[in-house]
C-alpha cells in the first residue's frame, strides 16, 4: 500500500492541528488561572473600597450628631431661661 503527496499531507495537517489544539488548550487553562486570580483580588479591592467608603462617612454622621446635640441644648437653656 503506497501513500500519495496528498495523503501524507493531509496526516501531517491532522498531526499539526492535534498539536496545535493540545497546546492552545493548556495556554487556555493557564490562563483562566490566571484570570481567577485576578477576579479574586478585584473582588477583595472592591470589598475593601466599600468597607473605606463606609468608615469615610463616620466623621460626617459624628458632626450631625453633634450639632443635633447642640441644637437640642439650645433649645432647652432657651425652654429653661423662659
């Protein structure tokens, strides 16, 4: 049994294309582990973010608390002083 040029072609391009596909999914896995990771450190930067988005409002609720306490001291010396 002989083999023609095309014959042999055609099993080297069935040879390159498993090749090629083997390696194009080992890149693939690595780079989903690669990109796993970085969603991981961009889900803890965004729970970070809203964890200092929420301690940044502490001061301006600790000021409106003041002044609310301060009004409600006005208005009793002002109630008493009647």
């Amino acid at each position: 049994m002989e083999l023609s040029i095309l014959e042999v072609l055609y099993i080297a391009l069935i040879a390159f294309i498993s090749v090629v596909g083997v390696l194009l999914s080992i890149v693939l896995m690595k780079l989903i582990k690669v990109l796993n990771v970085a969603v991981e450190i961009s889900e803890y930067y965004y729970k970070i973010k809203s964890i200092l988005y929420a301690y940044s409002h502490i001061p301006d609720i600790v000021k409106e608390k003041v002044k609310n306490v301060a009004k409600n001291n006005k208005r009793k010396k002002t109630k008493s002083a009647k």
